[in-house]
C-alpha cells in the first residue's frame, strides 16, 4: 500500500479557521502542514481548529510537527483545537500530554461550538 | 537464526513470522501491517492492536534511520513469535550508531512549546508506553529491539489503561 500524503484544506466556519487533514501525518507532512498553518493564520483566527478525521496515522516525528504547530498558536496568542482524532490518537495525545495544551474535541461541531462559546467570552 | 546478542527466545516460543524490508522511509507501515496479519489469531484487543502496530512502526523507522541509515540495501529484519503468555516482536538493524537507550525521562512537552528542547524525540517515549516490556540488545553490528505484548493483560490491558 503506497504512502498516503498528506492533504490538508483549510475552511473557516464561525469565524474558526479550520484545517481538514487527510493522509498520514509523518515526515513527509511537513510542508503540506506549514503552509495550511499559514494560510490559516492569514485571516488572524483567534482558535485554529486541526480537524483529523481523513487522518489514519500519525507517527513520532507527525507528533513532532504538532507541537510545532502548538508553538507557533501560542506564540501569536492563538488557541490551537483539534477534532475527530481516533481514540487511539486520543490517548497517544494524552501520554505526550498534548492535551493539557490543546483542546481535543470528538467532532467539529463540538469544537466550533467551544470555540465560539469561549472567543466570544474572550 | 543465528542469536548475536539477543535474549534467551524461551523455550515454548514459537515463530509466527519472519522477514526483511529494506530501508526505505515508509516502509515502518508495511512492518505494522505484516505484524498485524501474523497475530491477528492471538486475539489481541483492537487497543493493544493500535499500540503494537505504532511501537512497531516506531522501532522499525528507529531501525532504519539511526541504524541503517535509510539504505535501501541493508534491510530491517522483523521477527514475530509468540508463546501462551505473550507475544513478541524483534526488529534488527545493522547498528550504524550507538545502541538506542531509552530516556528514563517524559520528554518535556513544556519544554519544547518554550524552544528549550527540539520538538522532536518521542519515538522510543511511545514504544515504551504502548507496549508491555521493550529489550534493548546488540553488538557492535547489530540492534535488536524487542516489543513484549503479555496475552493475559497486564496493566497496560485495561481498555481504558493509558
């Protein structure tokens, strides 16, 4: 089975820029996350929302571009939020303690919601 | 085949499979796929399934970057046995650097949001948390590293263990 690179579009629903994944977050992610990252950044979003449903693996160095990618959020004061993950993607979020930093939500209509709720309280 | 370095097999151990990838990246993938295939009878938990493939993708990309070096021509050497208690999986590499040792410590998720350490290294933190027992042996031409899944779950086997 060939690799399956990863794709990422990025949409903005309720004033959350959103970035669909699909593929396999690796290495080779790199690029194709950065630039989904920026572009999402352009609209100065307050909460980027990483939605994982196309996603079906995620290796070390994958864990790696996300805490990158967490860096960056909270560098610029952005909230970074991510959804639909596998619940063994859950748990490996939870060991790297991922989760203490990013809010990590079953589905995008949960994450817009709390994303709304909070950026409007903000 | 020829023991250099590796512990004991145990003498109820049976081979379920062997085989050789070269070093290719994503190559790690296929390693977990055939891992997969060939315990699929031991009933594993869809769980544990998940924890084994991604320690085994991380051993393998371990074993092909740090100790092969990403040369295509020298392969991974994958080994899957298993006995009534537990089941095991045995990555070799041909030791192109030193022998991997695990950090006693959590990487520090803090650290790396603050730039203080790289993002990176993870990859042996997540074997030792999705699997049972991880063994570490070699040589000078040789890494083995060896993934233990007990069949009668331990404390890792809960569903909902973390």
């Amino acid at each position: 089975m060939p690799a399956k690179y990863l794709e990422a579009e990025v949409r903005r629903e309720a004033g959350v820029a959103v970035i669909e994944l699909r593929g396999e977050i690796d290495g080779f992610a790199e690029e194709a996350l950065a630039a989904a990252y920026e572009e999402a950044e352009a609209g100065n979003p307050e909460t980027v929302l990483l939605d994982f449903e196309g996603v079906d693996y995620i290796n070390s160095t994958g864990i790696a571009l996300i805490v990158g990618l967490l860096a960056k959020a909270r560098a610029s004061k952005k909230r970074l939020v991510a959804c639909n993950l596998s619940d063994h993607y859950v748990e490996i979020f939870n060991i790297t303690r991922l989760s203490d930093f990013m809010g990590v939500y079953p589905n995008r209509e949960s994450a817009l919601e709390e994303a709304v709720v909070t950026d409007g309280n903000a | 085949m020829t023991a250099y370095g590796q512990p004991d097999l145990g003498g109820d151990r049976r081979v379920l499979r062997e085989f050789s990838l070269p070093s290719e990246p994503g190559n790690e993938r296929r390693v977990a796929r055939e891992v997969e295939a060939a315990v699929e009878s031991l009933g594993l938990s869809g769980q544990r399934m998940e924890r084994l493939k991604t320690a085994v993708a991380e051993a393998t990309m371990n074993a092909m970057e740090h100790g092969n070096g990403y040369s295509p021509e020298v392969p991974v050497v994958v080994e899957v046995l298993a006995s009534g208690q537990d089941l095991s999986v045995r990555i070799t590499d041909r030791g192109g650097s030193p022998m991997p040792v695990p950090d006693p410590e959590v990487p520090d998720l803090s650290a790396k949001l603050e730039g203080l350490q790289t993002p990176r290294g993870w990859g042996l933190f997540l074997i030792r948390n999705m699997v049972d027992e991880m063994n570490i042996t070699g040589d000078r031409e040789h890494h083995t590293v060896e993934l233990i899944m007990h069949l009668e779950e331990g404390p890792k086997g809960g569903e909902d263990a973390g």
